[in-house]
C-alpha cells in the first residue's frame, strides 16, 4: 500500500511504502470492544458518610420520666438533634434519616465498577484496526460527512516536520482538504443548554491527529499531537479519523 509524502510547502515528495499494518482487515465490533474496556471509568456517588454526620441517632425513647425522653411531647418517634436547651425542655430538629433536612439520600448511585476484561491479541487487532481506518475513505468520510467528495489521498504524510508552525499546517491542510479544511481544527463552542451549568460549559470536535516520531520536537495549536509509540484507542476511535504522519512516524509503526 502506497501513499504520496509531501513537504511543508504542500509539493509532491516523493511516493512512501505504508506499513503493512495499513492492509489489515479493520474490525469495527473489536476496536469497540477494546475502546470500551479502556475509556476511563469516573465514579459517579455521595460520600458514604453523607448525611450521616449528625448527633442523633437511633430513635428516641417514650418511656416516662426518661432524660431526654419524647413522652408526653407529641412528636413522632425520628431520630432528633438537640439545638438548645431549657433545663429539661428540648428544641429538636430531625436528623439522618432520608426525609430530613440534610438527612442520607435513599437508593443513590453505588461506587461499583467491574472492568471489561480484553486478551492482549484482541488489544493488538483493535490497534491495527483503527491505524488502519485511517487510510480507508469509506471510515473516514462516514466519520466526517462534509468530506464525501473528497478525491484526495489518505492518509496524510509529510516528510520533515521539524520546523512546522501552526500557520504552515493550515496552508497545507486547504490544499489537502479544500473548503472544508476546518473540519481538521479544533473548534471551541460554549454549550446550548443546561450543561453550561454542570461544568461542561464548552464542546470541541477531535479535530486532525498529528502523529509524529519521538525524537521528533513539534508543537501545534489546533490540532492533537502524539507520538507514534504513545497512540492509544481513545485518540483513534470512532473509526476513521483524520491523521497527518510524518515518515519518521510510520518507520516507528512498522
């Protein structure tokens, strides 16, 4: 499987040798399987101790002459804080339990995770899976719908890097992609919504991956850059991601 390189003033370099990792079979059902064993997993709970920090506790005794006691009180049998005090007159506040102020919640979301467990040879087809999405068209365009009239070569290479500056990468991109080339840019948008009350005030798309080799020292804005040994499944999935490598990048993924 061949591919063009090009230099940083987008002219035809010379034609690359794709690794062999680009040919194999893309499975969509592993990469996913893989993708979700991975994911980060974020504990969603109260603290255990929540609502339960209180004085009162128990129910409170209605025997006669009982210190402390509700007997005679007319109040319902609630475990009950004490706020002041007259001799042997009491104010009290219901605690602890679920229908009091800052009482325990009932049936909250429990702190339990089990990982999803995934064999080393099915990581490894994931991997190849989803580098290889990468220079397929029919994933890329049904990831990013506005470039189904793309004539172009996947994926991107280019030869030497070093020197890249954001400005030059931009050029390059609307030979590469034409009038759609901001679908490889990060945009930054504030969120519709309730959301922007809930700490997620903003939203960004993926934007392109810039993988490069590791003793290679790049630095864009815009755009996500990885080396070629640190690739992960959550950089490359959904399936089909745009990617920009550099040659160094591809002797690595050999």
């Amino acid at each position: 499987m061949k591919t063009t390189s090009y230099d940083l003033k987008n002219q035809k370099n010379s034609e690359v040798n794709l690794p062999s990792i680009f040919s194999t079979k893309v499975r969509e059902d592993i990469a996913l399987k893989y993708y979700e064993a991975d994911k980060e997993f974020h504990p969603y709970a109260p603290s255990p101790l929540a609502g339960r920090k209180h004085s009162a506790s128990g129910t409170i005794s209605h025997r006669r002459h009982e210190w402390k006691g509700h007997y005679g009180k007319g109040i319902a049998r609630v475990p009950r804080k004490a706020m002041w005090r007259r001799g042997t007159q009491f104010y009290w506040v219901g605690a602890e339990v679920n229908q009091a102020r800052g009482g325990r919640a009932v049936h909250t979301p429990k702190i339990y995770y089990r990982p999803r467990k995934i064999n080393e040879n099915e990581m490894r087809i994931a991997m190849h899976s989803a580098i290889a999405s990468t220079a397929r068209k029919e994933f890329v365009t049904k990831r990013y719908t506005r470039l189904n009239d793309f004539a172009g070569q996947i994926p991107f290479v280019i030869s030497n890097a070093e020197k890249m500056k954001t400005k030059q990468l931009i050029e390059i991109l609307k030979k590469m992609l034409g009038e759609n080339y901001d679908v490889a840019l990060q945009v930054k948008n504030v969120r519709s919504g309730k959301g922007k009350m809930r700490n997620r005030k903003y939203k960004s798309n993926a934007g392109l991956l810039f993988v490069k080799a590791k003793n290679e020292k790049i630095s864009l804005n815009g755009v996500d850059v990885v080396n070629a040994q640190d690739l992960k499944i959550a950089d490359l999935f959904p399936l089909g991601r745009l990617t920009l490598y550099t040659e160094k990048s591809l002797t690595e993924l050999k």
